[in-house]
C-alpha cells in the first residue's frame, strides 16, 4: 500500500468524513520522480464541528503520526497541507484554495 492510500484508510477509519481527498502534490517540488511527500488533505466532517482549526489540525496529525514521523527516504511525509471543514463551511466555500507554486530548492 502507497503512502497515498494509508492516509486515505487512516483518516477514512478514524473520522466520518463526508467528503476526503487526499492529493499527492509531490510532483509540483523538487523531489524524485514518483515520490509521495508532499500531500494536500481535504477532509469535510462534522467531526469538526465546535473545534479550532488548531484542534482539527491536531486531531489529523495524530491519526497520521507514523507517516509524519517517518523519515523521507522510508515514505514519510514532508509536507502536509491541511484543509478541515464542517459540511457547513464546505457548502460556503466549495473547494479548498490551490496551492501555491513551490519555490523552495533549486527553483529560486
């Protein structure tokens, strides 16, 4: 199983999410070829509800805590870009933003 679809089956067990996307954007930075480290998280539920954006962020962090304390080169996650709605806050704003151009590397 790809790092892409434990994440997937983590948070698909561990919340009731509505709607969940998980976007490997690995290939937008300078990495290797077929590489999973960097994703984006949209996770609409009502799980969230009367939490802080904080709160939502931890509550994420926590069900995915091996992949983010894996090491790189043994399929950990560098970066993990997190989006966490109500079904309330997803129907006013419809998507989560696009994300923004890497700039990190040796693309300054």
């Amino acid at each position: 199983m790809n790092t892409q679809e434990t994440i997937t089956n983590k948070l698909n067990a561990a919340f009731t999410p509505e709607h969940l996307e998980v976007i490997n954007e690995s290939y937008m930075h300078n990495v290797p070829e077929g590489s999973e480290s960097h994703f984006k998280v949209v996770i609409v539920c009502d799980d969230f509800k009367n939490k802080m954006l904080i709160a939502r962020h931890r509550l994420v962090n926590k069900v995915l805590n091996d992949e983010l304390k894996k090491e790189q080169v043994d399929g950990g996650i560098h970066a993990l870009a997190l989006h966490t709605m109500t079904m309330e806050e997803w129907f006013k704003k419809g998507k989560a933003p696009e994300s923004p151009e890497c700039l990190g590397g040796d693309k300054q």
